[in-house]
C-alpha cells in the first residue's frame, strides 16, 4: 500500500512526494507538507532549465531523514492511523519571502498543476504543514496558510506575530524562548562572565531577544562589550558585497577583550563563519584569530557547504550551544544504514546529496558533471567526516519528529472521536478529513504521548511544547570530525536557582586557555581586601580597585562596597577576615598589673611601717608637734589610698566599678584636708602668738576636726550624688582597640568623676596656697615646706594625669590612673614624713624639746 517515494526538480523547487494508486488504497491518503532550506543557489534558475551546481546545506539532509524515519513509524504501526497512509512533500524557500509564497500556494493546488485554491486529487489531501528553521519564513507562510486554517508546526523559532488568527493556527515545537535566555544568563553567572559580546541575526526574533537582553543582563551585572548585527543572508548575487560587512565584525570579535560571545543567530550562519575564520587570516594580517568561547543558540546547528568539507573547524572547539532537549531514537541508527543503499534513480534529492557529501557523479547525473570520479554505490554514510554528515539525531530534527508523531497522534484522535463515520471509509474518507482538517487543532492542543525514545511530548496552553534545552559542548579534532558532548540541561519545570544543571569538569575549552575556565571581565577581578570603584564613562562593569578603609573587608572578589566588621571583631592584616576580638583588662597576672601590684604593696607596707614608728614614738616632740592625730589618719588616708588602686587591677565587676573610683576619691580627699588642717594650724599658731591677736580660740582640734569633716563630707555627697544619679557600671569597649574588647568601669556620669577629680584639685591648690605661705615660719618641726613640695608633686600627678588619661586606651587609661593614685600617694607620703622619720630613726638626738625650744628662741 506504501510505494517508494520519488524525488523530482521542477523549477528551482524541491518535491519530495509520494504517489499513490488510488485503486490500491482502502483507507485515503494525508499529505504531510514539509517545507525547508534543503538546496541554495547563488544565482536564479529560470524555470524550464534544471538546478545547475547546487549548493547543498548537508545537513539538512538529516532533517529530512527524520521526516521519512517518522513516516515510516507510523505508517508500519497498526496502532497509529490503521488503514490510512501518510504521505508528505517537500518544498524549499530558498530563505526568501517570495519562494515561500510561492510553496505556500503550490500546497494549495494540485501537483501537476499549479492553480492556487484548486486541488484535482482526492488522493492527496493537505492537513499540517512543518517549518523551519527560519522564523521570518514561518510568519510569510502564516500569510496564506491561516486562511485556510491549516495548522502550522514549525521547528524553529516561533516568529513575532501580532495577528492572533495567525498565532491560533501556530504550534512550535521549539521550547519557550525566554526559557533559553534564562539559560544563557545563568550559564554567564555560573562562570562569572561579566563582559560579553553578542550577534544577532537582524530578524524580528533577534530584536526581540536583544531589548530583553538589554534589561535582564545589566540588571544581574553583565555588561556588553560589542553588539553586533549580521544582515540577512539571501545566497544571491549580494553575497560578496555582504562579505566586507561579515569581515568587519570578525574584526570587532578578534580585537575585542572579551572572551565570551553570544551568537543568536539561524543555521545558515554557520556557513558563514567557517568562511570567515578561513579567509580573515589571508585578507588582513592583523586579524589573527583569537580563541573566544561561543555561546550558539538553539536556532543554530552545525551546517557547512560541499566546498567547506575539508575546511578547519578549530573555531568551534570548546563552544557552547543550547540545544531542543532530544533522546536517541530507537532504530533511527539502523534506519540511517539502510540508506547506505544505492540512492533510488528516482529520488532526486538523495542523489544530489549523495554526489555532493561523497564528491563523486552518477553516470546519468547532469548535477555533477565535473566532477571526474564515479559513485561506486557502495559508498557509506558512516564513513562520511562529522562536517558533512552526523549519524545521530540533532535537536531540530528531534523536533521534526515529534512534530510529525504529534500530527499522527492528533488524526488518531478525530479518528477515534468520530468512530460512526468509519464506516463511511469506503465512501471517500479522504473527503471527510479534508472537511474536518480545521478540527485538527482542538487535538493538536491536547495531545500528548510517549516517543520511542520514551519522553512525553505535549504542547502548553500557549502551543509550544513543554520541554527544555540541552547544553551542548562542542569538541574537534585534526580529521574534521567533532563530538558534541551533552555536558547540561536547562529544565523548563525547575526553580530559578535550579534552572541549570551543569557538568563543568567535562566541559573542554578552547585551546588558548590551556583547559582552565576563561575570564570574561572587562578588567580584572578586585581581590580580597579591595572593592569596586567605578570609572566615570565607562559601563559599570568596568572598575578599578581600592583598599578597603580601617575596620572593613572584602571577604570577597568584586565587592561593590567593603563589609564593616562586627563589633566584637576586627580585620586581619589583609582586610578579607574579621577576627574575633579577645576581652582584656588589667590583669593580675601580666607585667603591668604585677609590677603595679607590686608597688602598691611596696607602698602600703611603707606607710604602715611609718604610721607604727609614729604610734610608738607618739610622745617625742616631733610627732606631737602638728596634731599628732591629723598625722595619723593622714597616714592611714595614705595606707587606704595605696589599697585602693587594687580595685582598679583584675576584671572589673560590678562592686570594684562602684567603689573604685568613689572610694579613691573620698580618701584622697581626706589626705588632702588633713594636710589642708594641719598647715591652717601651723599658719594660725604662729598668728596668735602675736600680742592682741582673735585668732587664739581657733587653735586647737576643733578646727583640724572642722576642716577634715567638712572637706571630706562635700567628696562623699558628691560621690553620693554620682552613686544615685548615674552610677559606674561594667562595660566592654569595642573600638578603643583594634584587636581587643576592653573589660572597664564605664564611669557612668562623666561630668560626676571630673567633680571628684575638680574637688580633689581645690583642695590641693588651697594646701599649696597655704603651705607655700607658711614654709619660713620660724619652727624646728614647721611642717609647711615639706607640704609645699608634696602638694607640688601631688598637683604636677594631677595636671599631667588628664591629658594621659584622654590620650590613653584601653587598659592603659586604668594603669595611667593606677600610676597617678600611686605617685600621688607616694609623693606625700615621702615629702611630709621622711624627714620626720629620719630624724626619729637616724637623729633622735634632734627629736627634744630643747631643739623646738632654741629654735624659736
């Protein structure tokens, strides 16, 4: 019932059709329309003359194998289409508008006879037409065909159609495109690639693709290096004039810093680069060519010219291509054998390829007359280079086969639906299909099935079947073969973080980078430690590089602004780590807090050893003199003020805060008004021992006692006040240090510690007023010049004590205070009492009442 298909030329268009005797038909015939650039011409053929030289795009060929490969599945499947035969025809449209109008009207008529609109045969009825792969062709074809509402499938890209009658009669069997430029730019952000070029065809589906291009990349930090439009390829008379144009923007590609380029572009295209990376190196010497990592869309497949066989293919190596997710088909390897077989006398087009990917001639050829060696027809197809023949599916023909078992599948279900009119099959079924052909897109929305290859195949709500890409790298080899090794997949139904899979360590690249993975950045990444700056008028993905400020990283590459550390951290030495800050304070058990310690026990020990040598010569003149019990609870405000820089060493609490600073004050301020009583009693002894003199009844310990209470009472409401209004509490300073978190006292109310510091000053300056005023009186034991120099001592501590205790940080402002409280100290008790003590140790001789006696006589 299924005869051998014939192939003949008429007129520059390629028929490929299948005849049939209707007396030996019980069902009716369905032509399958296939329309496709299978043959070129550089020149136009007048009709009456056959194609002379053709050029011939080999691998279209495979694309129509797939046609007949499906054809004859379904035609030998009992369960696909019983007792009907599936026929088709092939058309060419030369990549032209006007050959596609053309084909368009011829299916509309007879096949012998072209008369649009008219069809003598009920043998042959049209009810799909398959396209591609050129999408402004697909969109001239919806011109005609959608009046007729002829469904339409087409492979290749889906065209930009704003006529919704045009869009209702369109199937594509090319997956959602915006699906592939997610796929692309989450290829880019995989590898970093920041500084791309692109091409374009200059098509509709192009412009499109480079205004959404335009926005998703920049705003996801690619920016564009070049954008560079290839104008459309006729295969005319124009080509070589077109030439210089190509070599141009070969030019822009070589010289450019980029080593990424996008190429959204159709098959034809890949004729047109092997020519260019072939005769750029011969026309200009300063075109060296520069290996680029190419990045081909899925609109694009490896097709290459008779003439370009044995032409270098390295261009490719290493590239990337997005590719119609496709499986291998069972049987399709065996039925590509089964070519191998003489070419039948009748089919044209097989023998045109067979002449022209073997370069040889049948005896009867008049295609290839000059060529001077004979197809033997034992010629293999296996044995043909990769360049000129791929035995194995590619994504379009994929595409066409799925295209031609979803057309099956659809006519199975009218046939099924309209199970009463089966029995009218002996009546002209032909007739009822052909009646019924505009129903075929109710089921062609809905169809889904299972291919040989097992994969469901189905089209969306927007007629565009549900699948994804495959990422495609491309490998060559010295011989001209390549391999093309499946290395990712872009998943329609995944998350966008999960959209691409990916398998880099069996991606090979260009040669130039040595198997490691190419940068494409406008210049080079900012290490760790620096960030981003931005070059005025430039794009913003070029920048130079800037250390990161005191306190900030870059724990990363690229970083548009340094990180400032957290508090409890700090940077490293190359400012791409915090590290955690370790807590310090004066401690006990460092030099500092030893050697402090040390001397405040050192100093307590000795104004304990001089309050007992005074308590045990407690009668001698010496210590009587200058009320003898001012002396002692000085020296026990001494002996407490040594004690109280302990407070100050070791962490720091909530006790030692409170009482520290408190305590220090309150009892220097006692030392301080005692040395304040004690030189007001010398002045006014001296004054009342003048004749008429007021001043005798305030000699004596009243006023001592008056002065030291008085005096010490303001110190303890100030502290009092600084205790209940805002009182010391335990801090950690995190930025006085850069590696450390100081332990303090946070000291509460400033304005509170410097009242106590202030007050303690008052009574210093007046001590040393006084004193200074009394040091000549006429006394043996006249205590007033040994205080004027310790208030000097004392006064000097405290000036010099206020700068160093601002400029300081850290645990060095409480060792700062800690030095302050122990000189203060240390200088009035070594002013005031080491001559007293030497005189009662070393000269007690000196240490009589005859002494003081003669002296003031």
């Amino acid at each position: 019932m299924f005869r051998d298909a014939k192939c003949t030329i008429n007129n520059p268009i390629v028929k490929y059709k299948s005849y049939h005797s209707g007396d030996l038909i019980i069902g009716g015939i369905i032509s399958l329309i296939y329309m496709m650039s299978n043959l070129i011409t550089f020149k136009r053929i007048p009709s009456e003359e056959l194609i002379d030289d053709p050029f011939l795009f080999l691998q279209n060929y495979l694309h129509i194998l797939s046609l007949v490969f499906a054809v004859k599945e379904i035609n030998e499947n009992p369960q696909i289409l019983p007792n009907i035969t599936l026929g088709f025809g092939i058309y060419n449209n030369y990549l032209t508008a006007t050959w596609t109008y053309l084909a368009s009207m011829e299916l509309l008529s007879s096949h012998d006879k072209f008369v649009p609109n008219y069809k003598s045969s009920i043998h042959q009825n049209l009810v799909c037409v398959i396209a591609g792969p050129n999408s402004h062709l697909s969109q001239v074809m919806a011109d005609i065909l959608s009046i007729y509402k002829i469904p339409q499938v087409t492979y290749g890209s889906a065209p930009v159609m704003d006529n919704r009658i045009h869009t209702a009669f369109f199937y594509q069997m090319f997956p959602n495109e915006h699906l592939q430029i997610m796929g692309i730019l989450q290829l880019l952000l995989h590898f970093k690639w920041s500084w791309i070029g692109i091409l374009f065809h200059k098509n509709e589906i192009a412009e499109r693709f480079i205004r959404e291009v335009l926005v998703l990349f920049s705003q996801n930090g690619i920016c564009f290096d070049y954008i560079e439009e290839f104008p459309i390829v006729t295969f005319s008379n124009d080509l070589g004039e077109k030439m210089d144009s190509f070599l141009q923007i070969y030019k822009v590609i070589t010289t450019s810093i980029s080593s990424v380029v996008i190429v959204y572009c159709e098959n034809q295209i890949m004729v047109l680069f092997r020519i260019i990376s072939s005769v750029s190196e011969y026309l200009d010497t300063t075109l060296k060519r520069k290996d680029k990592v190419w990045i081909f869309s899925a609109q694009m497949e490896y097709t290459s010219l008779p003439f370009q066989r044995d032409s270098s293919m390295d261009f490719i190596h290493g590239a990337l291509s997005f590719s119609v997710s496709s499986k291998e088909l069972l049987g399709f390897k065996t039925f590509l054998q089964m070519r191998n077989s003489v070419p039948e006398e009748e089919d044209s087009f097989s023998r045109v390829f067979w002449e022209q990917a073997f370069g040889c001639s049948f005896s009867n050829s008049t295609l290839n007359t000059k060529s001077e060696e004979r197809c033997t027809r034992e010629e293999k197809l296996e044995n043909l280079p990769d360049s000129v023949f791929q035995l194995g599916m590619t994504g379009q023909s994929y595409s066409i086969y799925n295209a031609v078992y979803g057309v099956a599948h659809a006519l199975q279900a009218i046939h099924t639906s309209h199970s009463k009119h089966r029995a009218m099959a002996a009546r002209g079924k032909q007739k009822l299909l052909f009646h019924q052909v505009w129903q075929l897109h109710h089921y062609l929305r809905k169809v889904s099935f299972n291919n040989s290859a097992g994969e469901n195949i189905l089209f969306d709500k927007n007629g565009k079947v549900a699948t994804g890409f495959d990422i495609i790298n491309w490998v060559t080899f010295p011989n001209q073969s390549f391999l093309r090794i499946k290395v990712g997949k872009v998943n329609p139904s995944a998350q966008l973080e999960s959209l691409l899979s990916l398998s880099v360590d069996n991606i090979v690249w260009p040669k130039l980078f040595n198997q490691t993975q190419p940068l494409s950045l406008c210049n080079a990444h900012c290490s760790l430690g620096y960030s981003k700056v931005k070059i005025e008028g430039k794009p913003f993905c070029c920048y130079k590089c800037l250390c990161c400020p005191e306190g900030k990283i870059a724990n990363q590459t690229d970083l548009d602004d340094c990180i400032p550390c957290p508090e409890e951290s700090y940077p490293n030495k190359n400012q791409d780590l915090c590290i955690q800050k370790h807590p310090t304070f004066l401690s006990y058990k460092e030099p500092l807090g030893i050697t402090l310690t040390s001397v405040t026990f050192f100093f307590s020990f000795i104004s304990a050893v001089v309050l007992g040598v005074f308590i045990k010569n407690q009668d001698t003149p010496i210590v009587k003199a200058n009320n003898r019990n001012l002396t002692y609870i000085l020296l026990i405000a001494l002996f407490l003020s040594f004690l109280c820089t302990l407070l100050f060493i070791g962490q720091p609490d909530q006790v030692k805060c409170l009482m520290r600073q408190t305590s220090f004050g309150i009892i220097f301020s006692i030392a301080l008004s005692c040395i304040l009583g004690k030189t007001t009693i010398v002045v006014l002894a001296f004054m009342v021992t003048k004749p008429g003199s007021k001043m005798r009844k305030w000699v004596g310990k009243r006023l001592a006692n008056i002065i030291v209470l008085s005096c010490s009472l303001v110190q303890i409401t100030i502290c009092s006040v600084w205790l209940a209004i805002s009182p010391p509490f335990p801090d950690s300073d995190m930025h006085s240090m850069v590696d450390e978190i100081v332990l303090e006292c946070n000291e509460g109310s400033v304005i509170m510690f410097y009242m106590v510091l202030g007050f303690m000053g008052f009574l210093a300056a007046i001590s040393f007023t006084v004193a200074f005023l009394a040091r000549k009186l006429p006394d043996s034991f006249n205590e007033a010049k040994f205080i004027t120099f310790s208030m000097l001592v004392f006064c000097s501590v405290l000036i010099s004590f206020v700068p160093t205790y601002l400029s300081s940080k850290g645990k060095y402002m409480v060792a700062v205070e800690v030095f302050s409280i122990l000189m203060s100290a240390a200088g009035l008790l070594c002013c005031i009492f080491s001559p007293k003590c030497y005189i009662i140790i070393l000269r007690p001789d000196l240490n009589r009442k005859e002494q003081l006696t003669k002296k003031y006589m």
